[in-house]
C-alpha cells in the first residue's frame, strides 16, 4: 500500500526518485518507517518521522475549465497579413504598369502635337501604344486591380486624348449628330 510521507520527512526522502513504504510501526508517537527505492535498491530503516504525518496517498479530482475559445487562431491574424500584403504589392504593381502605359501615350501624343505636317502614318504607333494600354487595363480590370468603372474611365480619356489631337491637327473631321429620327 502506498503512503505518502509528510513535510518532516521529506528532507530526508526528497532525494529519492521514488519511494515505497515496505512497513510502517505506529507503536510510539514517532514510528519507525522504513522504504525502499524502486530505481537505486537501496534500503533506509529507522527514519523518525511523525505518525500523523504518514498518510494514505489521496488524488485529488482535477477541474478543467474550458476558457472561452478565441475567435481567431493567432497565427491567422499574421496570414491574413501576409496575405493582405501580398495582394497589395500585385494590385500595386498592375496600377503602375496601366499608369505607365497611359502616360506613354500621353508623351507620344504631346510629341506628335509639335509637329505640324503629322499625317495618319504618324498615328499608328501611338494606335499600337493605345491598343497595349487597353489590353493593360482590361486585363487589371478583370484580376480586380482597377474597378471596372475606372478602366472604362481610363480607355475614354485615351481615346479622347487621341480623337482631340487627330481634330486639332485635322486630320479627323466629326460628323454631326443627326437631328432627325431616322424612319424604322
């Protein structure tokens, strides 16, 4: 039977990796115990300890109490970080390719409105620098970089900017808009 040995005796059993008490003698107010070690085999008799400090082994009943369980895992909150960041350095950089582009066309435009014997010939290279701008921006638009509403915003100016220098140099002439209904 396993006893458990009281605060005077542990002094002089605490070095023990583990203890048995082989016979206990409650005969005199200090008994003699004697224990044995299960690991070092070694044998201790005539040990004083008090008998009412020799005592019976009792578990005590563990409580566990659930803590009320987070929301988020911690490590969630630096993934979504690293996702966030992630996904801005992306977006970031299909703004600055449609911004790079547009303001090609701008230069190339500007360049163009100096010359004053520019001909139709010499609009097809920035037709070239539009048609990328427009797969540039048609391609964010769809991976969610640009709103929708903004790249169909930034195609109008393009093509404005275009039609603008194509009057001025007059090389396009627009057509009224008709006044009348046509007949159906």
């Amino acid at each position: 039977m396993a006893m458990a040995v009281g605060s005077s005796c542990r002094a002089t059993v605490g070095s023990l990796p583990v203890a048995q008490v082989v016979s206990v003698r409650a005969s005199s107010p200090r008994s003699t115990v004697s224990l044995s070690s299960a690991f070092v085999g070694l044998h201790l008799q005539g040990v004083a300890c008090r008998s009412s400090v020799v005592s019976p082994v009792t578990r005590r009943s563990v409580v566990v109490r659930a803590a009320a369980a987070p929301t988020k895992k911690p490590d969630q909150a630096d993934k979504r970080a690293r996702q966030n960041e992630k996904r801005r350095v992306y977006h970031k950089a299909k703004k600055s390719e449609v911004s790079t582009r547009m303001k090609k066309v701008f230069v190339a435009l500007d360049g163009l409105k100096k010359k004053t014997d520019a001909t139709e010939e010499d609009f097809k290279p920035i037709e070239k620098l539009i048609g990328e701008a427009f797969k540039i921006i048609d391609k964010a638009a769809k991976v969610g970089s640009l709103h929708r509403n903004k790249a169909g915003h930034q195609k109008s100016r393009l093509s404005r900017a275009k039609r603008t220098m194509m009057i001025q140099l007059g090389l396009y002439t627009p057509s009224a808009p008709s006044s009348e209904p046509t007949a159906a």
